[in-house]
C-alpha cells in the first residue's frame, strides 16, 4: 500500500484556517463561518463538549470554534468544537440542587395506582410497580412474591428479582 492510499480521511487540498493563536491548520472546509476538522484533524486547543465534560469544564457561553465531522459522506455525524482557553469550571453541585435531584428520584419510586414507595424505580414500560402491573394482567400477587424469592422454577425471576420490592413477603 503506498503512503498515499491512506484509509484517514484528509482535510481537502488547499484549504487551511488560521487559528485563534496564529497557527495555520488545515480543515475540510468551513460551514457556518467556523471550519470544519475532519476525524483525528481537528487542532490541539479544541474539544467538544463530552470532552469538556470529562475535564470539569462547560463551553461558558463562548460561539462555537469548529465542527468535527466524521463517518460516511451520505450519512455524516457533526460535532461542535469549543476552545479549551475559553471553557469555564463546571458549576459546583449545591445543596439545594442535591436536594432537589433526591426529591425527583423519591417521586420516580412512588407508584401512581397503589400509592406505595416500592424501594425501585418505576419502569416507564409499565407506568405502575410490579404487583400493581401483575393484578393488572390478571396475575396474583403472591404468584409475583414467589418469583421474588426464588422459588419458582422459572429462570427468569430468579435473574430479575432485583426488581421486586424487598419487603414483599
């Protein structure tokens, strides 16, 4: 294979951006007045926001400095790129806030039809908790505790008992 038959994706012949402390680098193009990085091209300095993420930091209201494109030409998937010098620190979780996230995972364990907090969350597939689901199907609650314990020969119950509520006797 010879050095040009390369399976990297190249920036296109004769297209170059100056960057934001002098450097010229090259870029597939440019959309929305920012240039465009190919996958594994895009200059260090830049990160999209899950890398950002990764660093504690947050793009801080700054316009996007770049897109990465990457995948196939019919089928394309973008990414904004943001400076790292101009990134802010992640705000610290407060307490109030801390609060508030306990409060919306309580209400996610609460069922609506029997009014129970089942020690779980609420599968958004059933709407309701798992005795409340099985009456509904006609099963029997007991036969549903019975799953919870073990006791019944069927696999499946035994893998998934952890989603059973605990105190169920």
């Amino acid at each position: 294979m010879s050095a040009r038959a390369s399976s990297n994706p190249r920036p296109a012949r004769g297209s170059a951006v100056r960057l934001w402390d002098g450097r010229v680098w090259p870029c597939a193009g440019r959309y929305a007045g920012a240039p465009v990085f190919r996958y594994g091209w895009a200059p260090s300095g830049l990160a999209t926001v899950r890398q950002l993420a990764a660093d504690r930091l947050r793009p801080g209201g700054q316009d996007v400095a770049g897109w990465l494109v990457w995948g196939p030409a019919n089928r394309p998937r973008w990414a904004y790129l943001f400076r790292r010098d101009l990134a802010a620190p992640k705000r610290p979780m407060t307490a109030a806030m801390r609060a508030g996230i306990e409060r919306c995972n309580a209400a996610q364990q609460l069922c609506p039809t029997c009014g129970t907090d089942v020690g779980y969350r609420i599968p958004r597939s059933l709407g309701e908790c798992w005795d409340c689901a099985a009456i509904a199907r006609g099963e029997s609650v007991e036969s549903v505790d019975q799953h919870a314990a073990g006791d019944s020969p069927d696999p499946w119950a035994a893998e998934h008992q952890h989603h059973h509520r605990a105190d169920a006797a």
